[in-house]
C-alpha cells in the first residue's frame, strides 16, 4: 500500500570536479581538456554559488560537471574549503584538483602573456616595483588558497608542458572508485622536485646506466636498461625497502580517506633509474586497485 510519507526517489548525484589553484597554474587548460572528455564546465563560478548551482544540477540528473573556483572571487573564497567537506560529507563524488606551480615559474608566465595578476590592482608595468608586486600577489594568493590546497589532489605544473597537463588531468578523472589511488612519478633531480609529491626518494645513489655508452640513449622502459639495473643488488634492495614502506602505510593512508598518494622517484635526469624504479613498483603494486604511472621528464619529450 502507498502512503503520502513514500518519498520519491532522488536523482543520480553528478560527477563534479573543482579545478582550482594559483593564477597561472594551467586552470584554462584543465577545463578545456575536461570539456574534450565530456565534462560540462563553469569558470570562475564564486564559492557562494555552488550548492544551489549542484542543487540545480541535480535536478536536471545526473552529467559529469567541472567548475572552476579561484581568487578571481576573492570574496567568497573562504567559503570554499568548508564547503567542500559539507559536499563529501552529504555523499557528493566531488573531486578537488589544485593546479600549483613555484613562484619562479609563475612569475614567467605572467611575464611572457603580460597578463596582470587577479590580486594586483595596477597594471603590470616593468622593473623592479612591478615585480615585487607581482611576487607579493603570488604570496597573498598561496596564504588564501591554503586551506583549499590541503584538501585537493595537487598537480605540480611547473615543469609541465601544455600537453602533459592535459594529459594527467584526463588520469586522474578517468580513475573511479573510492579506493586510495596510488601515483608513482619520475623525475629528474636537476629540474627540481615535484611540489605535489606526498613522499620523495633518492635513487641517485644507485649505479648510473648514463655512463655506458650503449644504455645512454636509452630510458628505464628498455629492456637493456631494466636488465642492467636488475643486475644491480643495491637496486633490488632500494626497491624493496620502498615498496615495504608503502605497503606498511598504504592500509592507514586509505583509512584517513585520501583519495590521491604520489611517490615521486627521483634521479639525476629522470631517464633511466627512477624511470626503472617507477615502472617495477607500480607493476608491484597493481594489486593494490587504482595505479597511475608519470614520468615528468620522459613526458615532456614525447609532448614537445
């Protein structure tokens, strides 16, 4: 028998993803390699707008959706980051992507586009004043985007080429589930290390396939290369004291809800041993549900 207390059922809740970030970090390029993958986007939409913008969404059903948010509405900012946990909380598949980048990078791009920074309120200009207040607005921007920052997946973009960001933006909305996705990432020591990396190591320690003139040209994918450092007992032995590391860690980290843990392997130049490395444990731990692979540098070669 039907009652006036049965409730109807609730519409499929959407797929959102928050792109967020510095000025410059690459927001333009996320949401429109979002869009490519068929995400319905909004730029720049203020924090204050957000639920009755998902409550609408709702109730259109159910689509995947990507909004940009950032100190273009300085004003509501502050809301953003309660509002995010008021959203995972009430059950939302929200996903929060912060777009970083180091100021010496930032500073660049601003430079290169002459494009004035959304905190500034002068024009560019040039000279010495105009960049201390260039790098003034890139502190303030990081000091109020901090808490926002610690509850989002970071993407490190200062080394990045426009096609590797695009790249692993469409990774990490392609992977579902709840399951803590594990990010294995190479790179070179000499270009610096990624910002957006939850544990870093060292592997410049282990022997050098550079120095043989046949493994030079060559990266950790090659048959030769892994061979070699297959042979090496010091690398067997630092692949496994990482890989017991992680898997001592990964059950509490999934217990804490994150949802993103990046191990950034790093090298002299980011072709050869970290490569090697990045390859065997993300292999190892394939098990262990959602793996991602990076290679920074290896990347940026086949994106130029």
């Amino acid at each position: 028998m039907t009652t006036s207390t049965d409730a109807a059922p609730r519409p499929p809740q959407s797929e959102v993803v928050l792109v967020t970030g510095m000025a410059g970090g690459g927001k333009s390029l996320a949401m429109h390699a979002l869009e490519d993958a068929g995400f319905f986007c909004v730029d720049n939409l203020p924090a204050d707008l957000l639920m009755d913008f998902l409550r609408l969404e709702r109730e259109r059903g159910s689509r995947r959706v990507a909004i940009a948010v950032d100190v273009r509405s300085a004003g509501s900012l502050p809301l953003l980051a309660p509002l995010i946990k008021q959203l995972r909380a009430d059950g939302v598949n929200v996903r929060s992507i912060f777009l970083d980048a180091d100021d010496e990078a930032l500073m660049r791009r601003f430079s290169e586009t002459r494009r004035p920074h959304p905190l500034r309120q002068d024009s560019l200009g040039n000279g010495e004043e105009a960049h201390r207040a260039l790098h003034d607005a890139i502190a303030l921007e990081r000091e109020m985007l901090a808490n926002v920052r610690e509850d989002s997946t970071v993407l490190d973009t200062s080394q990045l080429r426009p096609a590797q960001l695009r790249a692993w933006v469409r990774d990490l909305v392609v992977v579902r589930g709840d399951s803590l996705t594990l990010v294995f990432e190479s790179f070179a020591y000499k270009h610096g290390v990624p910002s957006d990396a939850d544990f870093v190591f060292d592997v410049r320690v282990l022997p050098n396939p550079y120095y043989d003139r046949e493994l030079r040209p060559l990266t950790g994918r090659d048959g030769p290369v892994a061979a070699y450092l297959a042979a090496q007992p010091e690398v067997g032995l630092m692949m496994g004291q990482i890989a017991g590391f992680l898997q001592r860690w990964l059950p509490n980290f999934a217990a804490d809800q994150r949802s993103y843990l990046t191990v950034a392997i790093g090298c002299t130049g980011g072709q050869h041993r970290s490569v090697y490395l990045v390859e065997m444990l993300a292999a190892q731990f394939g098990h262990h549900g959602q793996v991602l692979i990076r290679h920074r540098e290896l990347d940026a070669r086949i994106s130029h």
